[in-house]
C-alpha cells in the first residue's frame, strides 16, 4: 500500500467531456497475487461539489470494457446521478484508461488483478484525496462487481450500493464465454504484439461469438438483421481502441469475480457482512449474469431491494439509451433510493 506522501493529484477540467478529470499517483501497490507496481495511477472525474455535511459523495464505477464515462447517460440534471445534489466520482478502473495499464509498458507482465485490488486502489485514492467517512457506490456489471466488494470489505464507509446487472461471482457461463472469445482472438498471430484490437482480425469473430449472449433470443429475432449488425460493428468500435494487453487482462479480472472467496466460499458470510441499504436491478433477460445470482445478494443483504428491470435486451439493458422505457426506470429508481424513498 502507498504512504500519505506518495499521493500526489493532478486534475484539468476539459471542454471536451463533462466534468474534471484527475489523476491520484499513489505510490506502490501490492495486488493480491502477489504482484507489486512501485507508482500506480487512478483516473477519475468529478461531477458537482462535496456538501457541507461531506455526505452526498457517490462512487461511479465502470463496467469491464467501460471507462470513467461509462455512466455519463445517467448524469445529469433529474437524472439517476444529479451534479446538483451529488458529488460525483467516477473512477477508470486500474488497467485501463487514464489508470496505471498494461499498455504503459508492462505489457502481458502487468500484475495480475481481480475486482478487490480495483476497490482497494480506489479506497486509498477515496480515503487521501478527499477524506470521506461516508458515501454511495453505484456501477453495472463489473461496476457491480466492484460496488458490491466496496460494500463487503469497507462496510462501515459505504451508506447505500446500487448494483445494476450484479453477480456474486462470474458464472459458468460468463466464464466459458469469455475464455472462448479469448481464444478466438489469440488465434491471430499478431495478439502478442501489443498492438490495439481493431489491428487483430480475430476481433470481429470474437465479438460475433460474445454479442449474442449480451442480449436476449427475443432481441435477436425481434431486431433487424441490419440493426444488430451496426450494434456489432458499434462493439468493434468500442472494443477496437483498446490495446491487445488491456483487453486481456481487463477481461480475466471480471472473469476471475467471487465475493465468497476470500471467505472460503461461504457466499452467506460474504454477503451478511453488508450493513448498507442495498438497490439490486438486474434485468429480466440476462444471460450472461443470471438473474439467479442477483436474488442471492438480495436474499442475504439485510436491507436489500430487489428491482427485475423487464426487458429483452438482456444484460445490455442497463445502458442509458434516449428515450428507452428502461433507461428511465433505473434513473427513477436510482433517485429513489438514494434520496431514501422507501429503503
């Protein structure tokens, strides 16, 4: 871990994107495989101003190919994520972005890391730059992952969770797919050469093997042929500026998530240690992340609501689409509970 004098931040605000962006260097960090980087970097931006009281704070986390802006269409005035009653930090998770990366130079010698060390690097960035006693945490997907680790191992910090398309641990299916999608992409020769994505020709097989099981059967007959191929060829897009390394190692983390763990795969020991009022919304149609798996956390947590978005767009349906009919039903349960509407 860093010591106080290592921390140091540097923030710019920018036209280009909402909010302030900032980096924290804070010093050497010990993953819990046993790897050591001497100087990591933690990306953020900051949306809003910290109240008097030093309570309206809300952690914004990213989901596994997603970055600090991954929520920006869910912040906004009367949005899930208000400026003007939130203060709001949305970090890029270690291994990506504007954090320390595999793409910095390390490369496939990066250190391995799983959802705790994320967590871990943003309580010390959490803890130094701003000195905060209490706050939300909210993400989707790995997002989940993460709030739900922040509430597990730092209890006494977190006042509410709010976990979009959750897991306890990274399913059989999860698992099988990404390792699958993994092995496509390393049958091009070139994978280890460090280069982007979008430089692989594996990538585009990949994605075509992955996509389908981020939406439902129902979608893919109800859409367009046409339609479905621009979703695919928008996941290139996105997926294609990352750099080989990134990728990998990014998805072998969300691959590795088991909350149980470090309790000797005792879930119910696990999860009873979350005191926070806890929004479970995953949706009706998730395959990649049963919806099994987000009705244990809410049967185990205390002062769990469970929420089943109903949709067909299966695990993609907690992303803010304008105008979509599931979009503002998270956004108004999201006010809600973190306003402390019924909880």
């Amino acid at each position: 871990m860093s010591t106080e004098s290592e921390v140091e931040r540097y923030c710019r605000p920018t036209p280009i994107v909402k909010g302030e962006e900032c980096t924290s260097r804070i010093g050497r960090f010990q993953f819990e495989a046993g790897g050591v980087l001497d100087d990591l970097v933690v990306g953020y931006v900051t949306h809003g101003e910290l109240n008097a009281q030093r309570d309206n704070a809300v952690l914004l986390l990213p989901g596994t190919t997603n970055s600090r802006h991954s929520a920006d269409g869910y912040i906004g005035p009367g949005n899930a994520f208000d400026p003007a009653k939130h203060f709001i930090i949305a970090f890029e998770a270690v291994g990506s972005g504007s954090s320390s990366k595999p793409s910095d130079g390390l490369g496939e010698a990066f250190p391995q890391y799983n959802i705790r060390d994320l967590v871990r690097a943003q309580a010390e960035v959490v803890a130094r730059e701003f000195g905060l006693q209490r706050f939300a945490v909210a993400g989707a997907s790995m997002g989940a992952f993460q709030s739900l680790e922040w509430a597990i191992h730092f209890p006494q910090l977190v006042s509410r969770a709010v976990l979009l398309v959750p897991a306890t641990q990274a399913g059989t299916v999860f698992r099988w797919v990404v390792e699958t999608a993994r092995q496509i992409i390393q049958l091009d020769p070139a994978w280890r050469e460090g280069a982007t994505m979008a430089g692989l020709a594996s990538l585009s097989a990949s994605l075509r093997l992955y996509f389908p099981w981020t939406v439902s059967d129902t979608y893919l007959e109800r859409v367009a042929p046409e339609d479905i191929a621009r979703e695919v060829s928008a996941s290139f897009e996105r997926s294609g500026v990352w750099n080989v390394w990134d990728y990998l190692k990014r998805y072998q983390a969300s691959a590795s998530h088991d909350v149980a763990q470090p309790f000797g795969g005792d879930l119910a020991a696990a999860l009873a240690r979350v005191s926070a009022p806890t929004l479970v919304m995953p949706t009706s149609s998730d395959r990649l992340l049963s919806v099994s798996s987000a009705r244990d956390i809410a049967r185990h947590v205390r002062h769990a609501k469970l929420v089943v978005i109903e949709t067909d767009r299966g695990h993609l349906g907690w992303r803010a689409v304008d105008g979509a009919r599931e979009s503002r039903e998270i956004a108004a349960a999201v006010q809600q509970f973190l306003r402390g509407d019924g909880a």
